[in-house]
C-alpha cells in the first residue's frame, strides 16, 4: 500500500460505538470478576476453618491453662485503655 493510501486510513472518522454492546460486555467482564473473587473468598473461608478445626484443641488448652484466670484483669486493662484513648477525643482542649 502506498503512504497516502495508509494516511487516508488512518485519518478516517471512527466509526460510532454501539453502547448496548460495550455495556454488554462490560458487564459479562463484570460478571466473571465477581464469580473470580467470590470463589476465591470461598476458598480462603475454606482454608480459614479447616486451619481452625487443626489448631482449635491447641487453643483450648492454652486457654484453659494459662489466660482464663487472667480474663477480667485483661477486661479492666482494655477498659482502661480505651478511656485513657477516648478521653482526649471527648474533652476538647482549651486556649
């Protein structure tokens, strides 16, 4: 082809797009993302039990044996906390 031949082309008015199409295939991409990452939460919700099921009996006995006679001096040491934080937030300061 020739250089004039190729600039014509090139130069040529775009034709307009067909928005139902565009739209359509948008949401078919759109589709398959959401199926893409609802499988993958599935699967990560899937692993998160079984790894819990495997690691619970550890955990209960940890539990039973060391931090549950700890349990309300953790309650007031959270509580505690969470006054000396909200504190400022609730009392404006002053000039």
């Amino acid at each position: 082809m020739d250089e004039p031949v190729l600039k014509t082309l090139w130069d040529a008015d775009v034709p307009a797009s067909d928005l139902r199409f565009v739209l359509a295939v948008m949401a078919r991409a759109e589709q398959r993302r959401f199926r893409r990452e609802l499988l993958t939460i599935f699967g990560l919700a899937a692993a998160a039990v079984v790894l819990l099921a495997l690691v619970m009996p550890a955990v209960e006995i940890t539990w039973r044996e060391s931090l549950a006679p700890y349990t309300s001096n953790m309650a007031i040491l959270l509580a505690l906390m969470g006054v000396s934080v909200a504190v400022p937030f609730l009392l404006p300061a002053r000039d």
